[in-house]
C-alpha cells in the first residue's frame, strides 16, 4: 500500500507563496502521473497540476503561471510551488499518485488558505 504524506499547507496573505509537498513511500517513477487537486468548501475537487512519469507538466487555466510542480526522485517528493495567491486558491490540496495499473492514491490534503 503506497502512502502519500503532503505537508506545507497553512495560512498566507494575498499575494503570498507557499510551496506543498507530497511525499510518496515508493518510487515517484512507479506512477504513471503524480497530481495535486483542490477542493474549495462547497466545491467539487478538481485538477491543479500533473507531473507525469516522463516530466511533462500540465496545469488548470487559473494556475497557470503562477503555479509549478516538480518534483525530487532522489526525495520520492512532488511539490507545489504556489505563487500570487488570492483568496480563490483557499482550499484542500490533495496530491493523487496513479499507478499503471489498479486505483490510484491519495494522501490526506493539506489546507491552505488566503486571507489577509
């Protein structure tokens, strides 16, 4: 059972950057792609960012530019680097690992929220 740990999370103000991290408990390159999604109060969850096995990024339009994944082999950790936050990215962030085969996991979320 493949376990996914993300920290990072917290408050910041507008304008703010925090970087997450999800920290995986077998090899990133195992996954076929590693993502982090969000999930706002009263909101469905939906994509932010995907790093696949290859090294392509792909990202939601509302991050785009201000939002990187990458990601740490050495580490078996992706991250999220977060910048010019506003209070629309206040949200659970939930890192997903999808396998080759079988379901994919997901760690526990970590809040991050935007208020000044």
């Amino acid at each position: 059972q493949v376990q996914l740990v993300e920290s990072g999370g917290g408050l910041v103000q507008p304008g703010g950057s925090l970087r997450l991290s999800c920290a995986a408990s077998a090899s990133i390159f195992s996954f076929v792609a590693m993502d982090w999604y969000r999930q706002a109060p009263g909101k469905q969850r939906n994509l932010v960012a995907r790093i696949t096995s290859g090294g392509s990024t792909n990202y939601a339009g509302s991050v785009k530019g201000r939002f990187t994944i990458s990601r740490d082999s050495a580490k078996n950790t992706v991250y999220l680097q977060m910048n010019s936050l506003t209070p629309e990215d206040t949200a659970v962030y939930s890192c997903n690992a999808r396998p080759t085969w079988g379901s994919a996991y997901w760690g526990q979320g970590t809040q991050v929220t935007v208020s000044s």
